[in-house]
C-alpha cells in the first residue's frame, strides 16, 4: 500500500501508536460518534430531499416510509453526540471546539484576505473554521428537532402555529444542506484528514502544518 506525505510506513499500519511519524488524533470514540452522525445526518438529508423535490418523491415512492425514515434519524440525531459524552477524550475535544483563542481570529483573517497555508493560519487540534462548523451545525440540529417535533405534534406549543414551525424547518434545511456540503467539499480535498477520521492517526508533518498549535499546546498540558 502506498506511504502517506510525511510518513515512512504504509498506510495499513498508521493505527500502530508506536510509530513516531504518526500522531494520534482521534479515539475510536470519537469516531464512531462521527461516522453514526454522519449517517444520520445523510438519512435525514437525503429522506427531506425524497418528501420535498417532486421528481425524487415520484421517483422513490413509497411517502409514508420515507416519512418514516426521516422523523427518527432527525429524532435519533443528537443520540451519538449524547452518548459520546461518556468518553473522555470526545469531553476534551468539546472543550477544544468551544475554546476560541486568539490565533484562531488570525486564522479567521488570513481566510478573508485569501492568505496561504501553513504559516499565515495558526490553529490548535481545531481550526476556526471548524469550530464555527461544530456550534453551528449543534445549534442548526437543535433547532430542527424542536422545529420537526413542532410539526409532529401540533399541540405541543399552542403558541406556535405549524405554519410557522414549517418555514423554519424547511428554510434551515436548505442552508444545512448548502453547509454540509461545504464540509464534505472541505474533507474530499484533504486526504490525511479524512484518514486521521478513518484510523485516528495522522501524520506529524500534516499536523504540523495545518494544526501547528496542537501538538506544543498538548505537551504544554500534559
């Protein structure tokens, strides 16, 4: 198999901790909340997408299942992130995401003035542009819960029409989807980071380079 950018050893054996060119980034943990929210997430998008467009919803059929499908993985959609609370390292990287330090407001500027990796943008484990994402999207699921629940249960809050919980549900919908795309766009072009997710290793000339901040913040902590 072939080496990874920075790393002497094949791709195959980027889990052995004991390599020195390889640090660890994220616990199985952490992982598995990613990969369930993932799928959750992409079953919520795709079922909305079946019950809205009126080509797909032809094309698919079967309303009532879609219907289905799409209540409980929007139901189901913070279970991952709840039950990931019990581990440690995803409490810590929670900690991390809410942590706004000042080289993450010049990673912010070097964004808007189109500035190059690596040195022009500072990061911790977490980019700006990360932790933006995870507040928002956190914010964006909570939102549509309240928002779909509303519209599952019209007698929840009288003060609220359906009408109402609708436009809410569906406008926040498209800009998710327009948000979450931006992400899997940012992900398909970085390779080690999508292997860093798959394995939980990445290699210490990529962390270097796009998260400088990380590894001496880390020594600094422990």
């Amino acid at each position: 198999m072939p080496s990874t950018a920075g790393s002497t050893t094949p791709t195959g054996a980027a889990a052995r901790p004991e390599q020195p060119d390889r640090v660890r980034r994220f616990s199985p943990a952490e992982r598995l909340v990613h990969r369930a929210t993932g799928v959750l997430m992409l079953l919520c998008l795709a079922s909305a997408a079946c019950l809205y467009l009126g080509p797909l919803a032809q094309l698919v059929g079967r309303r009532y299942l879609v219907a289905t499908v799409h209540e409980w993985s929007g139901i189901l959609l913070p279970l991952p992130f709840l039950l990931g609370l019990f581990s440690a390292a995803f409490r810590a990287d929670l900690r991390r995401l809410n942590r706004f330090a000042p080289y993450d407001r010049e990673w912010l500027r070097a964004v808007r003035r189109r500035r190059t990796w690596p040195e022009a943008r500072p990061a911790g484990k977490f980019n700006a542009g990360q932790k933006l994402y995870a507040g928002w999207i956190a914010g964006a699921v909570l939102v549509m819960a309240s928002t779909g629940l509303l519209m599952w249960f019209t007698g929840l809050l009288p003060s609220v029409s359906r009408t109402s919980a609708i436009f809410v549900h569906d406008l926040l919908a498209w800009a998710i989807a327009f948000v979450v795309s931006g992400h899997l766009r940012k992900a398909l072009r970085d390779p080690e980071s999508r292997r860093g997710m798959r394995t939980g290793y990445v290699s210490r000339a990529w962390a270097e380079r796009h998260h400088s901040r990380w590894l001496p913040e880390d020594r600094a902590d422990a």
